[in-house]
C-alpha cells in the first residue's frame, strides 16, 4: 500500500519507490525501463463548489474552491502512477511529469506520468 509522499520517496512494505522528473537518479543507475507509466484523475466541483467559485471570479483573485480541489487531484494522480509502476515491478518512476484538460467546462482531467524503472545504487 502506498503512503504519503515524503521527499520523493513512497513508502512500500517491501521498500520504497522513488519519483523523480529527471532521467536519471544521483547515485543510482538504471538497470530496467519497464515503460510508461500514468495515473487519471477526472474531478467536477459540485453545484455548490460552481456556484462559490463563480462568485469568486466576479471579484478575481485566486479560487480557493478549485484550487484545492485540483491540488487534491495532483496527489491521487500521483498515487495511481505510483500504484501502476509497483504493479509493473519499478523500484522507481523516471521523468515524472503532470498535464491538465478541461473537459466540458465542469471537469478537470489531471495526468501524473512518467517511465517505470528499475534501479540501484551505484556501488
């Protein structure tokens, strides 16, 4: 199971996982690319959520409503790329990265991406 992340590092009961978004991790070399890798989140504020947010917008400045939820749906994008590079065998995720889309005008689509991989410590 995963936990939350700390420095990178997810914590798995047989050892940790490490998300970086470079290609390469200090002192380590890659042994195996298992291949892409990603997690989906699809998020839609409720009529309530809409109704505060588009007050916001009349004011401006920043909407707290969205921006939570979509800080929210970067970390369980995260967790589901996690989730999928341990079920392909990775020890670590390689060039992570992050994209967004609007579908419809109520619906965020958040993707947390990046290469599985196999890696050890340079010895």
């Amino acid at each position: 199971m995963i936990a939350s992340a700390r420095d990178g590092y997810w914590s798995k009961q047989e050892g940790q996982l490490i998300v970086v978004t470079t290609e390469n991790v200090t002192g380590h070399r890659t042994v195996r690319m298992l291949g892409q890798c990603f997690g989906v989140v699809v998020r839609s504020r409720g009529l309530g959520g809409n109704l505060v947010a588009a007050l916001r917008s009349i004011v401006g400045g920043e909407i707290h409503e969205y921006t939570q939820m979509l800080e929210e749906a970067r970390r369980h994008a995260l967790d589901r790329l996690v989730q999928n590079a341990s079920a392909m065998g990775a020890n670590a995720i390689l060039m992570m990265r992050f994209d967004s889309a609007e579908i419809g005008n109520t619906m965020s689509e958040i993707v947390a991406y990046g290469t599985a991989a196999v890696i050890e410590p340079v010895s």
